[in-house]
DNA sequence: GATGAATGAGCGTTCATTCAT
DNA sequence: CATGAATGAACGCTCATTCAT
C-alpha cells in the first residue's frame, strides 16, 4: 500500500465509522483497525484525532465543491443559478450520505467548533458562489434585502433538513421533488 | 437547598455544560460540581447520565411549548398562524440560547437517536399544532403540495440556522428581521 | 415497631439478601429497606456494616446450638453421640437453607476472616460437645488417633457438602440418606 | 517482559491478592500493580475482571489434573486408586496454598456461580477419573450404595477441610498423615 | 517507516456512612 | 430516636497517544 493510500484508507476508515455511528462509536484503534494499518500509523499521516477529523472535513470539501459548480453558468440568470446550485448541493448531499453525515456530525462536535460557520458557502476556498450569487442578486433587487447570512439560513436550512429526512427515509427525494423543493426556497428569498 | 432545588440545580448545570462547550464537556463529576452537589447525589435523581440528558430535554420541551402556542388563535388566517408559530419559535431560541444550543446537540448525539424526528413539531404531546396548520393548508390549497415532511424541513430549516447565526453572533435578529423571515419562510411553502 | 423487633428485622433483611445473592447483593440501603427501616437507623443497632454481620452470624449461632444439642444424652455410646449430634446438624442446615447459606458466605468472606474456625464446634461457648465427644472417643480408643482438627475435618467436611449439595438440588437428603451418610462419617473416624 | 509473561504475571498477581485476601482486595489498578503493568494492560489480556477471574481458575485447573492424575493406574485395586487421587489431591493444596484459597474464594464467590459443583472432579475434560472410580466400585459393590454426589462429599468434605485446617496452621499435615486421612475417608465410603 | 502493546488519566457509577431534619 | 438525602472515595473500564521493536 502506498503513502497515499495509506492516508487515504485511514480517511475513509474515520468517514465510515463515524458517519454510521458518531463520533463516541470511532475510536483511533477501530479506524486504524478498519483501515487495515497499525492504531500508530494513523499519527505519521494525523498529528492527531482533532486533526484526523479535521483534514477529513476538509477532503470531503474538496470532494464536494467541483461536483456542485460542475456546469454552473456564471452568467445565466440568477434564478437558474440558484437552481443549479441548490438542488446540485441536495443530491450530493443524498447520493454520499456517508458525507452528509459526517459533515452534519462535525458541526455538532468538538471538532467544528471553530468551523460552526458554513465554510462551504461562506469566504472560504474560491467557493464564493453563494456569496457572489446572494450579492448579485441584492444589487439587482431581485433578493429580499436580507443580510447575506439571512439568505444563507433561508437556502441551507431547508436543504440540510431535506437531504437528513431523505436519508433517513421520512421522505424520498426524487428528482420532481428535489427542483420543487429549491424551486420553493427560491420562493422565500425571491422578491 | 431544598430536593426539588436540588434536581434543578444538577439540570441546569448539564444544560450549562452541555450547551456550552458540548456532552464531552460534561463528564458527570463536572456537572455535580457546577450544581454545588456531591458526585453520587446527581443519581438519586437520575438513574444515570442517559436518564439525565432525557429528562433535561423534556424539560425544555416542557417550557417550550406553552410559551410558543400562547396566544395562538387556531381560526385566524392560515398565514398569520403560520407567522406566530414561526416567529415564537425563534424568538424563544433566540432568547433562550441555552436551550437551543442544547437541543441541537442533543438531537446530534447518541442520546437524541430515538428523538431524532423533531417530536416538538411532530407527532407527539398536543402540539400537532403544525402539523394540523399544514393539513389545513393543503386542503384550502394555500400551501404548495408537497408532503408534510417537505414544509417542515421548508419552515424550521431556516428557524433553526437562524437562531445559530443569531446565538454565535453571525447576525442579529431583531423583531423586524425575524418577523421579515419567517415571511420569506411562508413564501417558500405558500403557493 | 419495639426496639428489638426493628433490630430482629435488619437481621433478618440481611440474612435473606446475603443467604440469597451473596454479600454483594446487600448493600445496607437494601437491607434497610427490607426491613423497613431508614437507612441510617440500621447505624443505631450495629456500629457498621462489619459488626451488623457479624452478629448476625452470632445470632445464627445462638439458634442452632440448642436444637442440635435438643435430646442430647452425654451418657450415651459414643456411635449414638456422634450420629445424634452429625444428623442433627445435617437437618438444621437442610431445613434452614438461608441459615447454611450464609454461614458458608461468611466463612469465605473479609468479614468472616477472624472467625475462620469452626466456632460452632470449636472452643467457644458451652459447646465444646463434639471436642468432649471426640475426647472420650480417643481415650477410649474407639476413635483412630487424629488430632481433633482431622477428626472434625472428616466429620464436618461430609457434613457441610452434603448441605450444599442438596440445597442446590444436586442430591435429596431424606432421613434415610441423613443418617447413612453421618454413619459413613462415624466409619472414617472410628477404628 | 514478552507478552506471555505479561499474561503470566497479571495471573500471578491476581491469584495471589484473592488468595491472600479475598476478591474484595483485589481490584483491578491493585492487580496492574503488582503485576508490574498499567491497568489498561489487563484488558488486553482479559475482555473483562470476570474473565480474568474465570480464566484464573481454569489456568489453576490444568495445572492441577496432571499432577492428580500422573503415575494413576487404572488397572489398580480399587482402594489403591482411591488413595492415590485423594492424597494427591490433598498434596496438591497443601504445597500450593494460593492454588487452594483461590479455589476456594472462588467457588463461593459471583464468579464461580456457574462452576458450583466440583468441575474438577464431575464431567468436565477427561477428569472423570473419581466418577469412573466411584462407578467402578458400586458396581463391583465395594462402595457403599450412595449416590455420586455423597460419594463425592464423603471424599472432598474432608479433604478441603484438611487442605484449609493446614494451611491456617491448626494442623500440620505430614505424610503419614496425609494418607491416614484419606484411608480414613476410604472407611466412610467402603462397605 | 510501520507497528500494536502498553499506558494512565479520566469516565460513569456504586455504596458505606453521616448528619440535618 | 428515626430518617433518608447527601456524600465522595473507590470501583471497573475505555481510549488517545506513545515508543520499543
């Protein structure tokens, strides 16, 4: 197994582990165990668990970010825009519940404290788009005129929920239902 | 300090602990000491830490819902009932972060697993409050169609991110801003 | 409630509890609550845990040693002494099982350390009978020329197994099978 | 240390404390201690306390049945055989007296529930020499018509308290004495 | 570099004993 | 006197981290 790969197996180990049970339930001797490498190889790839946890968060962004902006059209009209990315969010979020999971898991632990805000979405990274997006559409008065975190919690709120009842299985997702249910949070930040 | 002080203080304390920096920031020796009680008196009122948790959450379910139906006219317009609800329940966690910040991490933890669906707005207790408010608008057609699940994730998605981005400083909700947001929630499920 | 009945009921609470599960099982507070007693009035009779079973097995004692020396006759052959005192002391246990029970706990216990000997047969007391019995049996010569202590160890080894043993069902223990096995214990002590 | 003597040694330690003082001295960190490793050490050798007890005694027993057994000939005269075994048996406790308090803690203690009837000498393993014994001689009618279970009392009684009487010091077994004891216990059970 | 046995601080919980009522 | 709520030391056990191999 290479270096790599290695490093890789140990995310993957921590991802499984705690978006099937939580955090209690992923101790480093059971990651170390599920990702077939010794409990004190984890420590040359992760200075140590804060850090494990953390970097993979990170990974799971990066996984994440291309596949939403994937064919987004900067220039075609804001609704579209909004559509693209809200419902491209949505299913990533319900074809990778292991992703979900945990990244829903990390913002209630220890862990993403210091992210409590939404990376994804916010200043970070190149991934302005929702910010761009939200400023765009304030300067052309087609948004209410929230503060951009207003607009955010009207966006996200409803998706998170959305993709956590789908995996849970109170609800099923389909792809009519996924457009209508952007379609509406359109509604709550449209003018 | 008389026996029902006694059990409120060792509440109160998990709820400050817990609501503060999370349940691993709880260990039970913590909680006694924070209640001013000795570490084996927290078990003559709770049979251990799950029972505590447990109980600690129906309590505040148990405050919650009285203050957020106060007042509540179940024959005023379907919108105006739906902008009470909202907006009490947001103000509530606005004005109690404790309890928010709680029943976030509780419902995000081994402990909340059972509770997961969120019983205050449920199926539970008399407070079918919103789930009759969305039955009644379906059937007079002033609600889009879509299922129960959907316009709660649609109502409470934002009310919940609200009040984090309120509580961890983001954004300050004053009354015109909530009352402006839980209007931008109706849109999004009114047709 | 008398004085004496409350303390006759701990007794009894604790004798039960212990005879039934093992001194593990007891805890004072559910002793004191068989016995329908506050726990801290359990500290008015017995200085300690330490002492209250102590004379608990006092007590025991105290009740055993009249019914087997009931009908006693220090005149008779010294086979009939030693069957009358063997068999009798077979039935106590057989018919006082929680009596054994705890007796048998104690002596495999931190509390009964000290008592290690076999008190009832020993020196204490006026019961010196089966160290006189076994005294005139080797004076006389009709006993094989043990030391006391083998003479009783083959005598209240049998005894005590064969309590157990039927006590727990492995053997039933009617009058016939009682005497046989005291004679047979008569065999291995006498030439 | 190699691992296997780690394993060796928390035995040793764990043997020795109960011996010495019963269950009740013997916790875990004082058991690590004396064993010379931490006390998360002992987990990784025993699930739990009650397996490192219960594997305890099953170690004491596979030292034990060999040296009972070597040198027994199952061709020998009855009474033969029965002297072998029994003095070996005794031998065995008197010249290892931690072996012996073990057992003996053990067999009434929550731990050895389950083992209450003599495995050592019933079905279990190989070692049903003293139940072939004792079939063997009822059927050529040279024992007295007892049940197994008397048999077996009439025998180990004795015994454990000649073990016990000895190592507490009220008795000093020697050889002679160690085989006029068990010839005596051939008396009782012997037509 | 990789390992996994070893560590020990820290957890949740119990219970003999005390003492205010 | 009797009570039982309160106590806190001590228990069995877990797990992030280290380090000899």
């Amino acid at each position: 197994m290479s270096k790599s790969d290695k490093r890789e197996e140990i995310v993957r180990a921590a991802l499984e582990l705690i978006a099937e049970n939580g955090f209690h339930a992923a101790p480093m001797a059971m990651i170390a165990d599920r990702a077939g490498v010794g409990a004190g190889t984890i420590y040359r790839y992760f200075e140590n668990k804060d850090v494990l946890i953390g970097e993979l968060y990170k990974d799971l962004e990066e996984k994440m970010l291309p596949v939403i902006q994937e064919g987004y059209d900067i220039n075609a009209p804001l609704r579209e825009r909004f559509l693209h990315l809200g419902t491209r969010i949505l299913r990533y979020f319900i074809e990778n519940p292991l992703h979900f999971r945990f990244i829903e898991q990390f913002h209630n632990s220890p862990y993403g404290v210091e992210h409590r805000r939404d990376k994804i979405l916010g200043e970070k990274n190149g991934c302005n788009i929702f910010r761009e997006l939200f400023e765009d559409g304030l300067s052309q008065q087609l948004l209410k005129a929230f503060p951009l975190t207003i607009l955010f919690a009207l966006s996200f709120g409803p998706i998170v929920n959305l993709a956590r009842d789908h995996i849970l299985g109170f609800v099923v997702m389909d792809e009519t239902l996924i457009v209508a249910a952007i379609e509406a949070c359109w509604d709550s930040i449209s003018k």
